[in-house]
C-alpha cells in the first residue's frame, strides 16, 4: 500500500489518474508498448523487476566486499565509497589464517603495482615536454611528439637486438676473448668472391667527409655494413653460436616485434577512437562535465589542462559545423563537388607518376656513372651522382605535400579526413619514391645479362658485395633526411619567423606566421623509419643511427614549435591522429617487410662478403640447422611448417575471428540498448519534472 501512496506523488490533488495510467504515459512506457504489444512494463512486472535488481544489486555489493577491490575502482559517491570502504574493513578484521594472508598479499601486489606505475610514469621520457606542448598547441600536435617518442624508443629496441645478437659477438671475435670460426668462400667461380676493397691510403680531409656521408671508403670496412661481417661462429666454452643464424632470426624478430607493438597500440588507439567518436554529444558532455583532471594542483599544469581542453573543444565544434554544412547542401552542390573531386585527383595521380619516373631516372643514372666514370669524376661531383636518388626523393617528398594540401582544401572535407587523406596521398608518394628505388637497384642487381649473371646468379662485375650496396644507399637516404630537417629549420623556418616579425612588407604579412604542419612531420617519420627497417638488414647499425636522428629531431622540432609556429587556425583531434599515424607507420612496415624478404629468400647472397658466402640464399642457413636438430624437435618442426598443419590452423584461426566478431556484434548491441535506456531515463525525468510543475502550478 505504501508503495502505491509514493506513486500519487506526482498527481494533483482531486486527479482521476489512476496511479497505472499515470505511469503508463511516461516516454519510456509508450516506447515499449510500441516495440512489445504484449503486457509489458506493468506495474507488477516492474514491481518484480525492481526486486529482481535490488537483489541483485545486494549479491553484486557483497561480491564486491568479498572480492576487496578498492573502492576507487567503482564509479560511486564518496560516501558510498566510504561506506564500501568500511565495510571492506569490516570484513578484513573477520578473516584470520590463509584467507587473511591472502588478503594482505593481495593488497601488497595492487599497492606495489600502483605506486610502481606512478614511479615509471614519472621517468617517462620527455612527460614533461609533451605536456607542456599539450597546454599550448593542443592535443593533436602533441599526438605527434608522443607519436616520435614511439618511434625512437622502437628504434633503440631494434638496436638492442641488433647489436646484442649481431655486432657485439663479432665484436669478441675481433678482441679474440673466444675462439671463432672465419667465414672461408667454397665457391668454384673465382670471380664471384673478388671484392675489391677500398684503398687505405692517406686521403685529403674533405675525402674523409665525402665518405661520412656517402658509406663509402672507410666506413665500408666498419661495423656499420653487411660486409664487414665474416664471422661464421663463436665458441662460447662448449657452446656454439652460429652468426650466420642469428643474423636471419633477429632481422625476423625486430620485423614481428615492430608488427606487434605497433598493432598493441594501434588497438589502444582504435578502441579509444571508437568510444570517442561513438556520439557526438557524448562527447561533449565528456569534455564539458568530467575533462577535467582534479588532481591537478599547481597553476601552471592547471593552464595546460585548461588550454588543451579548449583546444579539444574548438575541434569538436569545427567539424559539428562542417556536418551541419554537409547535411544541407543541395543535390546540384553534391555533384559538383564529387566532379571537382574526380578531376583534382587526376592532378594527383598525373603527380604521383611524375615523381616516380624522376626516381627511376636518376636511380639508373647515378648507378650507371658511379660505376663507369667514377675514377674520371670530381670527388663533388661524385657526391652530387650518388646523392642524386636521394636528392630526387627529397624534392619530390617536399613538393607534393604543398601540392596535396592546396588540392584537399578544395575537396570540401572535414579537418580531421584532410590530415588523413592527405596523410594517404603522401605517404605514398614517399614510400612508393623508396619502392621505386629498389625495384631500380633490383633491376642492376639480378636483372642483368646472362654472360654477367650466370656464374653466381647476380651481377657480380658491378655489385660484387650488393647487400652492402643496398645498405650504402639506405644509409645515404637516412643521412640526407637528417640534414634536409635541420638545413629547412635553420635555412627556411627561422629566417622566415624574423622576416614576419620584424618587417611589415604586405607580402609577409600576408605569408605570415608558419603552422605545425601535421601531415609533413608525420610523414618524415614514417620515411625515415621504413628506411630503418629496410636497411637494418644490409647495415646492421642503422638502427643506432635512426635512433640519435629521431633524438635530436624531438629537441628540434620543439624549439621551431615554440618559437616559430603559431597555434593552428584548423585544431584537430588527438585520440583519432594517434591511430591514424600507426596505421601508417604499419604499412610502412609491410612495404619494409617486401624488400627485406626478397633479399633474405630470393635474391642469391653475395660470394665475395657477409656470413652467407656459402649458401645460395640468406635463408638456407634456416634449413641447414634444422637438419643438425634430433629426430623428433626435426620432425615437429617439419609438421608445423607443412600445409597439413598450416590449413587446419588458418580454419581454426577463422573460427575463432568470426567467434570474436560475432561477440563484438553482441557488445556493440548491447551498449547501443543501454544508450537507449539512458536516452529513455532523461526523457522520464522531463516528463516527471513537467508533471510536477504542473501539479505545482495547480496546488498554487
């Protein structure tokens, strides 16, 4: 009976509305009456239901005192939480022996994990300096430095391995600690194992710079190429290490570590980007309601916070605004822009086939003059012939971005899909650029004459060493896109900040201060690290190098940040950017993963240099040490790698992903019912609301 009284409360006094007609015209009731037919969402049936919840509610809080979780966990009011947390204690001081060991146990891990979490937090490399370009440029560029960081901590793994696995044991051999095993040619061609070194004569200064830069001279007997490594195993005491072996499987494991994490956190970013993007007005409720971090204490983080949020905002209401736009044009302004589009973008394609004849042509160019006139040459001007693929590249990579971004303003689209497309257009441009140069080198390589190719199966005459020729021109490519970052920030941005500062030309001031071009930055990443991944093979310590070039260009790109761009005027989201920006680097490194395994598996290793002079192809080193296994590791491994076992785990890989995409179908229903309850409670709050003003109005 009293819970039939609490039901009148909202009537008006002296109504004829039975309580059950009452609430029948809430929103949410006429919504199932629509859906169901049936009696559904009586009072009874709520009635029970109410029970139903209330008593689960009891079983779900005392598993929740059971399971001593901590009440930070749940998303209550302090008061509830303290209450929880008392009964927690509560519950604590009852337990005794085994159950209260575990307890404590278990609350040692959590706070050992907590406080250890916040400790490496806080050693996070460059926290700071992204939090502070954060606070002042907003989230998105922020993305980029936190995208860089990935990037060189990536890097500095890959050396790890490299150097762990690769140099450091010829690096032994050579101090003589171990006994080792020289690599010793058992080729019948004499020709195919001629390799002239270069001379070691006393050079001009200038010479030796010449060959800093090109891999050339000295450094072609270092550490630093594929050549120099003719070491066929160290003995360890009764333990033998066979170089040839770890050479293959470690430029394996840094291609499927990359994969892996880049893939971790692509998914992160996805799932994110997913929540985010899932409603609009969520999303502004989010930022509006609960974006701000209230353990913020200090004045100065307080700033950044509050200028990161508004930047976030700005962002959110540009692109409602586009959207809006968009949902209004007329069917006559579609198919302008659609017509407009297809014609821009065969201006790009006509673009994109420019630029990768120029790299054909002058990949053959200096690979035919290097050769053949290199004694006759100026050592300059030998410099300019073998940078001049690199030099073609970075013309190309510099022009066709301005290209692009002029075009993609005319393509009507929102801010973030610009960056993207964009992002697309030029990435391919650079990467298609490094394509076109080892299908170049490839040509020079292997496609050669036959009475040139047939005794060893490559060009022999002209690349007597060729892994370390390709790991020459990787080298070049990493060295010249170095320079080319800090000739432009010194030669070009800096001057440019103080020629629209100081003067006031019209012309200037309408050039005006640079933005932080996003797409240009992330895409000189994404170039130099497909580089990397490429070379790391052919010079084992590019990795290294990559890793103090990517270091330097943090500091860099920071300083011409803060004191030479301004705020961008088209602020743009973070939380799609970071996905975005691994996306990319991931087909960089398929694109990586071509070369390297056509080199590894295809292309016959060089019989005059490296660890395989012995073996037709880099990846015969594989079979020949599964063949010294015991019968049954040979065996196993025999059946894992045959199509037996290789088509029934493709099905059951299969299975399992439809399984695991028919759940996610089942998630994303279940959250789009619960969005629909939510959206159903806030319209029985207005509608309760109104009736109560109503009945307040009629009282007075």
């Amino acid at each position: 009976m009293d819970s039939e009284a609490d039901n009148d409360v909202f009537l008006p006094e002296g109504s004829s509305v039975t309580p059950n007609q009452f609430l029948h015209e809430l929103p949410s009731y006429q919504s199932l009456v629509r859906r169901k037919p049936l009696n559904y969402g009586t009072m009874e049936s709520r009635r029970s239901t109410g029970k139903k919840r209330s008593l689960s509610r009891e079983l779900s809080h005392l598993e929740v005192v059971d399971a001593n979780t901590p009440p930070r966990e749940f998303a209550l009011s302090m008061q509830q939480k303290r209450k929880l947390r008392d009964e927690q204690a509560m519950h604590s001081q009852h337990t005794k022996g085994w159950d209260h060991w575990k307890d404590n146990t278990r609350n040692f891990r959590r706070k050992l994990k907590h406080d250890t979490f916040g400790f490496l937090k806080h050693l996070w490399l460059w926290r700071s300096n992204i939090n502070d370009i954060e606070g002042k440029f907003g989230t998105g560029i922020g993305s980029y430095f936190s995208f860089l960081r990935f990037v060189v901590l990536l890097n500095f793994v890959i050396f790890l391995l490299m150097f762990c696995f690769v140099t450091l044991p010829l690096v032994i051999s050579k101090m003589e600690v171990f006994n080792s095993t020289q690599v010793v040619s058992s080729s019948f061609e004499p020709a195919c194992s001629k390799y002239s070194l270069p001379s070691q004569v006393l050079k001009y200064f200038y010479s030796n710079i010449i060959d800093l830069l090109s891999g050339t001279g000295f450094l072609e007997l270092t550490y630093l190429f594929y050549g120099f490594y003719t070491i066929d195993s160290v003995t360890v005491y009764s333990f033998k290490y066979s170089l040839p072996l770890a050479y293959v499987l470690v430029t394996i494991v840094y291609l499927l570590l990359s994969i892996f994490w880049i893939v971790k956190r692509a998914v992160e970013g996805f799932k994110h980007n997913l929540v985010s993007d899932e409603e609009r007005f969520q999303s502004f409720c989010n930022k509006v309601f609960a974006g701000w971090d209230f353990c913020i204490k200090d004045q100065y983080y307080a700033r950044l916070k509050h200028s990161s949020l508004l930047h976030e905002l700005k962002t959110d209401l540009a692109e409602e605004r586009l959207r809006h736009r968009k949902e209004k044009r007329t069917q006559r302004e579609t198919i302008r822009i659609y017509l407009l589009r297809i014609f821009l973008n065969l201006i790009v394609i006509s673009v994109l086939g420019c630029c990768f004849y120029a790299v054909y042509l002058a990949t053959s160019y200096s690979q035919d003059y290097s050769i053949t006139m290199n004694a006759q040459m100026d050592d300059r001007l030998s410099l300019v012939v073998e940078y001049l693929p690199s030099i073609v590249i970075t013309i190309a990579n510099f022009i066709t971005p301005i290209v692009f971004e002029n075009i993609v303003r005319y393509e009507d689209y929102s801010p973030a899909f610009e960056i993207r497309f964009t992002l697309i257009r030029c990435v391919f441009v650079r990467l298609a650029s490094i394509a076109v140069l080892l299908v170049s080198l490839w040509t020079k390589i292997a496609l050669c004459s036959r009475q040139s190719c047939e005794p060893c199966g490559y060009n022999h005459k002209d690349y007597a060493c060729w892994e370390t020729n390709v790991g020459q021109e990787m080298y070049k490519l990493m060295i010249f896109d170095f320079l080319i970052i800090l000739a432009v920030t010194i030669f070009v941005e800096f001057p440019r900040k103080l020629l629209v500062t100081n003067l006031s030309w019209k012309p200037l001031k309408w050039w005006g201060q640079q933005e932080f071009e996003i797409p240009q930055n992330v895409l000189e990443l994404v170039y130099g690290q497909t580089i990397c991944w490429i070379g790391a093979f052919y010079s084992p310590l590019l990795p290294a190098i990559a890793t103090m070039k990517y270091f330097i260009i943090f500091y860099v790109k920071k300083i011409t940040l803060m004191e030479n761009c301004r705020p961008a005027t088209r602020p743009f989201r973070a939380s799609s950017s970071n996905f975005f920006f691994l996306v990319i680097l991931l087909i960089g490194l398929i694109l990586a993963c071509i070369p390297v395994g056509v080199g590894i598996a295809y292309l016959n290793a060089s019989k005059a240099c490296g660890p395989f002079i012995n073996y037709n192809t880099s990846w015969d080193i594989v079979p020949d040490t599964v063949k010294t296994f015991p019968h049954g590791l040979k065996t196993t491994i025999y059946i894992l790698s045959s199509e037996s076992f290789a088509v029934p785990f493709f099905l059951l890989t299969c299975l399992v992903m439809f399984y695991f995409i028919a759940l996610a179908g089942a998630h994303k229903k279940a959250v789009e019912q619960l969005q629909e309850q939510l959206a159903m409670a806030s319209r029985d709050k207005m509608f309760l609301i109104r009736r109560l003003a109503e009945a307040h109005s009629i009282s007075i």
